[in-house]
C-alpha cells in the first residue's frame, strides 16, 4: 500500500527558493489589506521584507500572476522579515510561468 509522503517544516524551508521583487495586497480578516513586499519564492510558499503586523499563525489571501487567489499561512517572523506557506502547493508549470512576473527586473 502506497502512504502520501508529508514534507515537515525543514523539508519545506529546504525547498527550492528563487528571488523575487514583487508588491502584492494580502487580505487578512484581522488586518485588512495590507501591501507586501515579496522577495523570494517557491512553489510552498514566500518571504517577505516588510512585515509590520503579521504573527505565527495569521493567515492570508492573495492573488498571483498566473497562480489566481491563493492562502497562506505566517510560519515563522523575525523583525521585519516574515514566511508564509502556501495552503496548496503550485503546480510547476504554473510556478514556473509564475517566475516570470515576480522575478527582480534586470538592468
């Protein structure tokens, strides 16, 4: 009998992660809607850099290119820096179509 493999917070934070520069409005049901700034990526979750009120446990919603409306959840915050992980996982393509509009712009 086949068991589902379930990733624990390590295996997850080892999880592939790509540079991003990208501003989003999040909606929180305690906060409102706040504007984040993104700065990395990957198909569990993302990082961002101006986390002024958000703490473990809070949730979110957002809208990504490519990806629509998604969750996510703070897993872990220090100063001003904060990760989420994603309520479902992104689907390769669609990450990877994902990366081209939140990448940082060169040049």
């Amino acid at each position: 009998m086949a068991h589902a493999i379930e990733m624990d917070d390590y295996d997850l934070r080892r999880a592939a992660r790509h540079r991003a520069d990208y501003q989003v409005i999040v909606e929180s049901k305690i906060y409102g809607d706040r504007k984040v700034h993104i700065i990395n990526i990957s198909a569990h979750g993302f990082m961002i850099d101006n986390n002024a009120d958000f703490d473990r446990g809070d949730r979110v919603e957002l809208r990504l290119p490519v990806v629509g409306r998604i969750e996510a959840h703070l897993i872990w915050s220090v100063e001003n820096r904060a990760g989420f992980q994603f309520e479902r996982v992104i689907r390769l393509p669609d990450f990877m179509d994902l990366l081209k509009s939140v990448a940082p712009r060169r040049g």
